[in-house]
C-alpha cells in the first residue's frame, strides 16, 4: 500500500486551518481527506463510517466556528497594512492567534476521532510505525544530502516567489531584505529532527493507551497543547531569534511597498477574506 509522509493529525490541520486554500479543496475535504486517511492506514469498513460521522461534525464545526475567525483576522491585517500600521506587538498577536487556530483545530479533531482512534489494531498500529519509520529516514536523508548553504538558498528561493505571489514583481531593495534575512537564520534542521523522534514516540505511546481511551486522549491533546515540551531548549532559543528576524523583514518590507505592491497585497487579501467569509456562510 502507498503510504503518505503525512501524519493524520497533520493532515487535518493543514486541509482546515489553510486560509489560503482553494474553495473547491475546502468545499470537497469529504472525499480529499479519506484519501489521505487512507494512504496512511487501511481503515475496516466501521471505522470508515465512524470517520465519516467524525469528519463531518469536525468540518461543520471548522465551517461554522473557525472560519469566521480566520476572516477577522484578515480584515484586522487589512486595516493595518492599508495604514502602514503593522508593529511588532501587532506581528506577535497575529502570531498567537493562528497558533491558537491550529490548536483548537487539532484537538477538536483529536476529540472528534477519539472512537476511530481507540478502535485501531495493532496491525494498523504497525502500518503506522511503518509510515513514521518512512519519514524518519526521508527526514535523515534530507540532513545527510544538504548543507546549511544549499537549504539557505532554497529557503531565500522559496520566500522570494511566496513574496512575488503577493507583491508582484520585487524591488532590488526587497531582494536584499530577503537575501539579508535568509542568511542570518539560524540552522535548527537536527533539533527538528529530534522533535520529530519525541513527538512520534508520544503519539504511538499516546495510541499504546488506546484501550484507555480518556488516558489516550489527555496524551493526544498534551502533544498540542505543551509542542515546546518535545522541542530542545536550544532549538526555542534559536526559534525565538530566527522569529524576531522574521518579524524585522516583515516590518522592512511593509516600508518598502510601493503603492502598486501595496494594492495588490490588500487586494489579494480581500479576496481571501471574501473567499473565507464565503465557505463559512455555506
């Protein structure tokens, strides 16, 4: 069987709380997400029909309570972009928000699947330590093939067309901010690898417990609730000085918007505003 690199849980969270997704993906998360579901363990034909009932109740939640917050949070970066009135707090709250958003998504969907989950075997709990074996070696390889010269180049690639997508066509001025910020991040690539390692083993203990189900539970929501738990002391140091650069090319950047780049990324933003106002009124 194909498996997915992607943990249950993950894919979830990122199909939901994707502001940025397609209106046809979000309006079809009914037939996509089984699939995924279903490349990462082979489901009996009554755990399908208890993922159906759980989904649903899940996506209609998502729809009704999330999505209007994800549109508030836009109109607020509206305001605040159109006055050029973007700070430092301002970045943080933001920040804090879209973490409390994935936080209430994943244990929502952990709760949600709390039947499905206590339900698994253990030949499936060994279809999944295959999936996590899988990634753990792709997440090795990865760190063995690249240096911290070729991952700064992709990552200073890699924002330079997100930024493209938002901006149109970049200023040298830009380009420099960009290339500037890209070279004084710091690598933290081996602390997430041994996150990886930790929060996997919890999972599957977490699952271990299956047969106690409200014990597995408090295990699944400890994962979301305390993540810097399973992180390195290190790796949040590092995640905390590479956050304020980011924090200071975001504010760069807002000075250097030309009027026409400044349109374009209010109208961009309107449109998905619109777009999530639109999903979550169906």
């Amino acid at each position: 069987m194909k498996k997915n690199r992607i943990p249950i849980i993950i894919v979830f969270v990122a199909m939901l709380t994707g502001c940025v997704g397609f209106k046809f993906t979000y309006n079809n998360l009914d037939w996509i997400v089984p699939w995924y579901v279903d490349d990462y363990l082979a489901l009996t034909d009554q755990q399908e029909e208890q993922f159906d009932q759980a989904f649903g109740k899940l996506w209609a939640w998502h729809r009704a309570a999330e999505m209007p917050k994800y549109a508030n949070l836009l109109s607020a970066l509206e305001s605040d972009i159109s006055k050029q009135a973007i700070t430092q707090q301002k970045l943080t709250n933001y920040r804090d928000q879209m973490k409390n958003f994935y936080r209430e998504t994943a244990k929502q969907a952990i709760i949600s699947s709390a039947d499905l989950l206590a339900s698994i075997s253990d030949e499936q709990i060994s279809e999944i330590k295959l999936v996590i074996e899988d990634e753990r070696l792709e997440f090795e390889d990865y760190i063995k093939e690249t240096n911290t010269k070729s991952r700064t180049k992709k990552r200073i690639r890699a924002r330079e067309k997100e930024y493209r997508k938002w901006f149109g066509k970049l200023t040298k001025k830009q380009k420099k901010l960009i290339q500037t910020w890209g070279n004084e991040i710091e690598t933290s690539l081996e602390y997430r690898y041994e996150y990886f390692t930790n929060s996997r083993a919890a999972f599957l203990k977490a699952l271990s417990n299956r047969s106690n189900k409200e014990l597995m539970l408090s295990e699944l929501l400890y994962l979301v609730d305390e993540r810097d738990e399973f992180h390195n002391a290190n790796y949040l140091e590092i995640r905390d000085r590479n956050r304020q650069r980011v924090d200071k090319l975001l504010l760069d950047l807002q000075d250097s918007l030309t009027k026409k780049q400044k349109r374009r990324l209010l109208n961009r933003i309107e449109n998905y505003r619109e777009l999530i106002e639109d999903l979550s009124n169906k």
